[in-house]
C-alpha cells in the first residue's frame, strides 16, 4: 500500500526530466540557424555600412543623395510637414531618453535586470558609436535653403541609429516577455516607425539619404551584436516557451 504512492512519486518526478529533455533536444538545432543567421545578417549590414562609409570618406557623391531630398520635398504640404516633425520628434534625445529610462526603471523594478542591462548596453553603445562616427567622418550637413542647418556632422544619422536600436530593443523584450505574436507586431511597429524617423530626417532637410541608411543598418548591427553577447540560446529558450510571462 505505501509503496505504490512512492513508485507514483517516482514516475511524477521522472516525469519533468523527461518533458525538459524533450525541450531542449531541438534548440540545438535552432540555435545553429539563429547563430548563422545572425552571422550572416551581421555581415550584410557591416558591408552596406562599410560601402556607404567608404564614399562618405571619399566624399564621392551619390546618386540617392541627390535624388531622396528633393524627390521627398516635391511632396511637401503642411500636413505633410506637420506628420514629419513629429516622427523626427520621437526619434530624438528628447523623447527617446525618457522613454528608455522609463522602460529601464520597469524593468529594474520587476526584477528584471538582464533586460534591463540588454536595453542599457543597447542604447549606450549607440550613443557612443554615433558620436564616435561623426566626429570619424566629419560630413557636413545638407546645404538646403528651406531647411534648418543644424551645428552637428550629419553621417551617420543619430535618430536613425538610436531609434532603431531602442524601438527594436524594446520590441524583443516584449517578444521575450509576452510570446511571439506580441513580440513579432512590436517588431514590425519597431521596424517601421524607424523606417517613418529616418524618412522624416531626409524630408526636414537635415540628412542625406546615405546618412539615414548608414544609421540604420549601423544600429541593426550594434543591435545584433548585443543580442549575440547577451546570449542568443537563452532568449531563444525565451521564445519558444509555451507559456511566456513576465
């Protein structure tokens, strides 16, 4: 009579090793194409950011450059112009800042510091590279009577690189956090609303095109960069639960 609630014991605790191991006998395989992947993605943004480096140094002009600007102004309207300030707007310092320190105090309250040092590690290092490469290239900004010259360099475009990194960090969280149909619409919104920020930069005046696109694919790089440090197989385990929670 008491040895069969003990067997019972035995095969209830037998039972979770084996539910892990079946688990965890795939990732391998998925790490693997989440490491080539990644690899490969980092690769194809370094070289279109070392090819646009290039002719930034070489101050070779580009056809985009000449083309983005006032293609883009031909369809300026004061509605137009209204909606462009204010995708600049959430892609600056002003914005963004408080945003990430909202989104690290969060984080940090619920106890959820490798996040929380994933998102801090993210937005620090952009801000350092964008600066860093500005002061490298020393691009001046576009010379354009309707717009407003602004003192700094122009390449990369730091609202396109910082809000790329931040809105994207965010939208992983969130797929770690909440699954992945959650995660993957906060990806998508991410990967828009950089697109709209860098759009709105080209259509103020305040950047070339190659300075937006440097930016973006500077900040997918530092971004997938940080994401390998921080571990890629532990948010994959992450993602692939069945039951994510915060």
């Amino acid at each position: 009579m008491q040895k069969e609630p003990s067997s019972g014991h035995a095969s209830a605790r037998a039972t979770p090793p084996a539910r892990a191991a079946g688990r965890f006998s795939r990732p391998p395989r998925s790490r693997l194409v989440l490491v080539v992947g990644g690899f490969v993605a980092l690769f194809a943004c370094l070289l279109v950011f070392g090819a646009i480096a290039e002719d930034v140094h070489e101050q070779e002009a580009n056809a985009l450059d000449a083309l983005a600007t006032p293609l883009l102004h031909g369809l300026s309207n004061p509605i137009l112009d209204a909606i462009m300030r204010a995708l600049t707007d959430l892609g600056s310092t002003i914005v963004v800042v408080p945003l990430f320190v909202v989104a690290l105090a969060l984080l940090i309250w619920r106890r959820h510091r490798r996040e929380a040092l994933f998102l801090a590690a993210s937005m620090a290092g952009s801000l350092v590279i964008t600066e860093s490469l500005k002061l490298i290239f020393h691009r001046p900004r576009p010379q354009l009577a309707w717009a407003q010259v602004q003192p700094e360099f122009s390449f990369p475009s730091g609202h396109a690189m910082n809000s790329l990194v931040f809105y994207v960090a965010v939208a992983l969280i969130v797929w770690v956090f909440w699954g992945r149909r959650a995660g993957l619409i906060a990806a998508v919104l991410a990967l828009v609303l950089a697109l709209l920020i860098g759009t709105s930069r080209i259509y103020l005046g305040y950047h070339y095109f190659t300075d937006v696109v440097g930016g973006l694919f500077a900040g997918a790089a530092w971004l997938l960069i940080v994401s390998a440090a921080f571990d890629g197989g532990f948010w994959l385990r992450r993602w692939r639960a069945e039951e994510p929670g915060p």
